[in-house]
C-alpha cells in the first residue's frame, strides 16, 4: 500500500456551485458490477498533452494534474516546462485549442517577478486561483495567491506576512478561497478562509493531540470549509473538520480512523472522504454516514476526488497485485463503474463536471504523462447541467 502514499489530499481542491434539497447519497447497498459501465453504454475518451510537454512525463502529479472541467468541456490543468523547475497554467477549449496563462508582471511587489504560477482550484464560473512564486534578482522572495477572473485578469493576496508553503485549495461559486500556509513563527501549517469581501482569517483545527498542521480542503458558498488536521499520539494520525460560518468547528472522526480526509463539500453540506485509503464515506447534512469501496478483490487503495451536482463520485483505486492505479466512478443511486483511458498503466481522475464528464491524467507504458477527458456517455437532462454553463475561456 505505501507504493500509493504519494498521493497528495490537498490535490482535491472542490467547490460545487449547485445548491441541494435533499441529501445527494443514496443509502443502498452497493451492487457487485463488474463491468466497465453500470448501464452498458461506451464511453468516449479524448487525449491530450498539455504545452511544452515533456517526454516522458512532466509531471506525475500536483502540479501538472487538471483542477477543474466545466459544462463546455474546457479542462483547466498546470504543467512544468521541460528542463525547468517553472510551473503554468493552461486551458484547454472543447474545440481543442489549448492557451496558456501565467501572472508574469503588474503585480504590488516590484522589483519582484513571478517564476512559477501554479494554478490549483476553480470554481464553476471560471475563477482560478493558484500560488505565484516570486523571486527578485535570482532570490527568493514569497509566495502569494493569484486569482484569475475569466476575462483574464488577476488579483494578488497573501493571508499574512509570515507565509510559505502557501496553497490555495478551493474556491466557491461566490468566490470565497480557503487554503493553507506554513506559519513559521508557530512552525505549524495553519488554515486560512479568504471572504468575498477580501477579509482574511486564519484558523487552525482541534487535534486529539498536539497539532501539527490544519490541511483545508474545500468549501461551499455558505462558506463551510472542510479539511484535515494532523496531530501525533504515539504516531501522526488526521481526523476531518468542518468549520462552519461562524467560526465553530465539527470533528469529523467516523470509526475512529487514524487517517480520516475528507475531500469534498456541497452546498447542502454532504462530505465526501476517504477513511484510510481503504472506504469512502459519504456523510450527509444531519450527520448520518454511509461507507463503500470498489466491490473488487484485492482492493488496497481507494481514493475519491470529486463530487458533481448529481451526487456522481470520482476517484482512483489501487488492486494489491499491480503498482497501477484505475479510475472509478460511483452513481447517486450506488451502481459503480471502471475505466481507464486507452493505454493507461495509471489513471488519476482529478475533476467532474456537471455533465458527469471526467478530467484527469495518466501514465501510458513508458510512464509519459498525458491528460484526458471521459465523456459521460449518459448525461443528465440539461436543466440539470444549468448551474454550470460558463467557460474559462475568456471573453471575447
């Protein structure tokens, strides 16, 4: 199992703007499906290498991995430009024209310039936010978060001035940003919620234990964030939080795991997270859980990525026999289904749309990376898609 551990929880960086009446789970058993798709319908899978790709791979992983895929189909990814330790962003359109972006200058802290814009969330109406690396005369000098409206424009912050290791994770529908940051006068990662207004709050979670570090992972548009704390007792163990509106904070702690990450919040306030890389919970809005895995034998990892207006899951798991990875998607009403691109040795699915088309990347036999997007061969009925219908790509 610890071939997978690299596996990075703040990957998950999820925001969904559709507001739920009724929690999104199903509470059904979960039927044994063995085959590719539940409803026997073929998928189609688009390819595509993101610019200046290297051979083989860029990058396995955060950042070169899509953050974001909207209605139109448009894939929001990061990438490393070969032979540099320099990471971008890119978009890619439905109709296959592929544009970079990157914070290069006009920023509140010349003579610093940015080397290295990582783009890491994006909401539904086609705001991204990342962290900008500045350097001045070849020395470091900070990070800061960029944001970047869909007409192209960008706005700078930094949660406080005592930051590294900084990282935005999600942004909501209203464009509320939660985060992380290594506080180095505490030596203690610490969380951060960014308002609409542009009021910044630091927070850390409660450990059963002494905190190490405040991990958030998402938020809603009521401004609920999610996420996880480590602390140590005899070992370093996590259990989730929810951080309400308010500032109070719910302990997320089903059976008593000692790795408990949730990933993903709605706007009803269901969770979805992982319990030791080997169940996903489903926690709805009163506080009841539901559990599942991938009724496959062998099963050693299990990890969720994102959740769609729908209640459709998606997410990798690992088999104890293969170093792979394979992707997997579970319906609202429980049914499971498997899927990996064409020539795919390690599939990470990273986004979901409201289409219930998937974005991520793979590994093919040469361990090049590539990214794709799974077209939901069964897409819900357009009203439901209506809560999604922007593009990042920007105005004309």
């Amino acid at each position: 199992m610890k071939k997978h551990l690299w596996l990075a929880p703040f990957a998950c960086a999820l925001s969904l703007a559709a507001p739920f009446s009724q929690p999104i789970f199903a509470q059904n058993a979960i039927p044994d499906i063995r085959d590719t798709q539940p409803d026997g319908k073929a998928a189609k899978f688009i390819v595509f290498d993101g610019p200046d790709a290297c051979t083989p791979g860029g990058t396995p992983g955060p950042p070169g991995q899509p953050i974001g895929i909207d209605a139109n189909d448009t894939v929001v990814a990061g990438y490393q430009e070969c032979g540099r330790l320099l990471h971008y962003g890119f978009y890619r359109l439905a109709d296959g024209a592929i544009h970079d972006f990157h914070p290069y200058s006009d920023y509140p802290y010349q003579p610093y310039e940015v080397q290295g814009a990582v783009p890491t969330a994006m909401n539904a109406e086609g705001t991204i936010v990342g962290t900008s690396t500045l350097y001045g005369d070849g020395t470091y000098c900070c990070q800061t978060v960029f944001i970047r409206d869909r007409a192209g424009n960008y706005i700078e912050f930094t949660p406080t001035n005592d930051t590294d290791n900084l990282r935005p994770t999600a942004i909501s529908s209203l464009g509320a940003i939660t985060g992380s940051y290594y506080s180095g006068a505490r030596a203690v990662t610490e969380g951060f919620l960014r308002d609409t207004k542009g009021n910044t709050t630091s927070f850390e979670a409660p450990g059963n234990g002494p905190v190490t570090g405040t991990f958030p992972t998402a938020l809603n548009s009521k401004d609920t964030v999610v996420g996880y704390t480590n602390y140590y007792i005899n070992s370093y163990q996590t259990w989730g939080f929810l951080r309400h509106s308010d500032g109070s904070m719910t302990i997320l702690d089903p059976q008593q795991s000692d790795r408990v990450i949730p990933v993903a919040i709605t706007d009803d306030g269901s969770v979805v997270g992982t319990l030791d890389t080997l169940q996903v919970f489903l926690r709805d809005p009163h506080g009841n859980y539901t559990y599942f895995t991938v009724p496959l034998s062998g099963l050693d990892l299990i990890y969720p990525m994102a959740v769609d207006p729908q209640g459709s899951i998606v997410g990798s798991y690992g088999l104890n026999e293969s170093a792979s990875l394979f992707g997997f998607y579970r319906l609202r009403d429980g049914k499971i289904g498997y899927f990996n691109p064409p020539g795919s040795v390690f599939t990470y699915p990273t986004a979901i749309s409201s289409k219930g088309d998937i974005a991520g990347y793979f590994l093919d036999a040469s361990y090049a990376q590539h990214y794709f997007i799974r077209i939901n061969p069964d897409p819900p009925a357009a009203s439901a898609a209506q809560n999604d219908n922007t593009s990042v790509e920007p105005a004309q």
